[in-house]
C-alpha cells in the first residue's frame, strides 16, 4: 500500500510540475492562434504524462534498458498527439478564417453568405446567428430606403401642393392690390378657403412629426363606442351631403374602449373623409363596430371600387395617395398615416382589404381590462 500511494505521489509531482509550466505557457500566449492554444495543450498532456512516467519508472529502479523502452514508447505517444492536435487546430483555424470572410460582407449593404465546409458545433452556431443578423440587418435596411423614399415623395408633393394655392393667392392679392378684380368678395372668400386648405395641411404635419418622433402625448378615458361613432358621424355629415354620399352607422356593439376621445375621433374622422371623397355620388359609407376576442375593431367601409392589391400594402405610408383617381385634390397624403400613428400610440393596429364594390379600412383596438 505504501508502495502505490509513494508512485502516486511521484506521478502528480511529476504531472503537476508540467501543469504549471503549461499553465505558466497558456497564459503568455493566451493572444495567440487558438492552434498554438492546442498544441500547447497537447504538449502538456504528453510531458505530464512522460513526466509522471519516468518518475515512477526512476523511482522503482528499472534497468537501463527498460527505462529507455519506457521513454520511448511515451515519445511516440507525445510526438502521436502533438500531430493530432496540431491538425486539429489548423482545421479549427482553418474554419475560424473561412466565417471571418464571411463576416466581412456586412459592410457596404453585403449579405452573409455562410461557409459550405462543416465546422464545429460552436462555429455552425455563431454561423446561424450571424445569419439571422445578416437577415435583420437586411430587412432594416430595406425599411430604411422604403422610408427615405417615401420622405423624398412626401416633400415633392407637399412642395407642388404648396406651391399651387401660394400661386392663386399671389395672383388674387396682386389683383385686389391693383383694383382690377370684378369681384373683390369672391377673392376674399377664395383666399379665405385656400388659406384655411394649407393651414390643415400645415397641421397634419404637425401631427404627424409628433407622432413620429413620439412626442404625441394621449390622454385616455373610458368611453362608449357608441360616443366616438356619433361624434365622427357628426363631423362628417356636411361632407357627405356635399358629395351626396349616405353616411351610415351600422352594427355598433355596446362596448367601452379607453382612449383619447380627440385623437381617436381624428381616426374616424380622416377614415370618413378619405371614405367619402373616394365614393361616387349616391355611394353609401358604413360605419360599425363589433368585438373580437379581447379588442374592439372599428371598421369604416367605402364604395371607391377597391384598391389594387399591389398598393395594399402602402396604403399607411407616409405620403402615399395612391392613383389619380384616388388622390383628393387638397390631400398630402397623411391622413391615413396619422391614422396608423395614432392608432399604434394606443396600442391597436390600422388595416385595409378590398371588399365587393370598395375597401374595408379596419382600426383595432384593445379592450379595457375590467371589460375583458
């Protein structure tokens, strides 16, 4: 017994000594290629074990002969498992150099091409990640230019549609200034109307550089669907005579909503608007409101003939008008984005589908918990 623990204690002193000299190693070159880190390791291993070894083998007094057999046989094992390690990292390396060509594709708006060679575990996972943030990053940029252009459209048009009533009012005041206007009142009027028709425009967006810098601050309180309805229904009843358009309020569920009462009939109030100027005379607009679920969707619905399913998707778009036939003559197009705004700010979603003779536009929004 005291035999076995004294070769014991020989093979850790031995192996112990060659773990701090490859510890001492490890740490100086911890900088280095993740195959020197191997290689080292091996080494380690090896010398600890021929250190181990040959201290027993001194210590029990082998021959000559028998410790040469000895050592040998463990330096053929060591020079055996340097190789191994060596190839191991230079195949880890290898792999390792491959992703980080990969990698640098981010730059310049490049995509991630992963590396087709089988890598280890660890590697192929870090190559799934950089992959899906390729993809995120890819989608962002996508949002990005579909944001910058619609910023270039929307200053284009609320230049020409600036510069169009500034043109008439130039001309009108030159007239009244230089008494050769027939009709003095009539200019007054028309001057009185145009400025007001910019004076939206200007507030819309206001609204909406609120909205998308989140600056827009609501005031929520519980209120009868029914209220919200009747109030946009009120506003817009001028308008539809105007245009002779039958405002109709249909299905309207007894549910509260918590929101604010002003932005949220702004809501309706531009869904109407847009409804009505987009529905030909003798057309009819339906309101109605049902619940679903744990929300309560507001639906306003037109008879424009529907919208092309490949502007669907743009419909929300800041600056977005759509066809000719669809452009109202004062309109900006901001309405139907400071309608997601607002929505979004009370935590709902705005949506549109075609619907036989025209479109459906849909505002959904939760529920107040106690309703639930």
């Amino acid at each position: 017994m005291n035999d076995l623990l004294l070769i014991a204690a020989f093979a850790l002193g031995g192996a112990a000594a060659a773990g701090l000299l490859g510890a001492l190693v490890l740490r100086l070159l911890r900088h280095r290629s993740v195959a020197v880190a191997l290689a080292v390791v091996a080494a380690v291993t090896v010398t600890a074990m021929m250190a181990g070894t040959l201290a027993v083998a001194e210590a029990m007094f082998l021959s000559s002969h028998d410790l040469t057999v000895v050592t040998l046989v463990v330096a053929m094992a060591a020079v055996v498992s340097l190789a191994t390690a060596l190839l191991l990292g230079r195949w880890v390396v290898a792999r390792s150099r491959e992703l980080t060509r990969a990698a640098r594709d981010f730059g310049d708006d490049g995509a991630f091409a992963a590396p087709v060679v089988p890598a280890t575990a660890e590697l192929a996972a870090l190559t799934r990640e950089l992959a899906a943030t390729s993809a995120r990053l890819a989608d962002s940029r996508e949002r990005e230019r579909a944001l910058e252009t619609s910023r270039r459209e929307l200053v284009a048009w609320i230049s020409h549609d600036l510069r169009t009533p500034l043109a008439g009012l130039r001309a009108m005041s030159e007239a009244l200034e230089d008494g050769v206007s027939d009709d003095p009142g009539r200019y007054h009027r028309q001057i009185r109307t145009e400025v007001e028709r910019m004076n939206t425009m200007v507030g819309d967006l206001f609204e909406l550089s609120r909205i998308h810098a989140g600056a827009l601050t609501l005031t929520p309180a519980r209120m009868s669907v029914h209220d919200l309805v009747d109030d946009a229904l009120c506003g817009a009843h001028p308008l539809a005579d105007e245009h002779g358009v039958r405002l109709v309020g249909g299905a309207i569920e007894p549910v509260p909503v918590e929101v604010d009462a002003k932005e949220m009939t702004r809501v309706l109030a531009n869904l109407l608007v847009n409804a009505i100027r987009h529905t030909p005379a003798d057309g009819r607009v339906a309101v109605d409101a049902e619940c679903r679920a744990d929300a309560v969707v507001l639906s306003v619905t037109d008879g424009c003939g529907g919208i092309p399913d490949e502007d669907l998707p743009r419909v929300f778009d800041t600056g977005w008008r759509g066809s000719a036939a669809r452009t109202p003559p004062a309109g900006a197009g901001l309405g139907l984005a400071i309608v997601r705004g607002i929505v979004e700010a009370h935590a709902g979603r705005a949506a549109v589908h075609n619907v036989p003779g025209g479109c459906r536009f849909e505002v959904t929004l939760p529920l107040p918990a106690m309703a639930g």
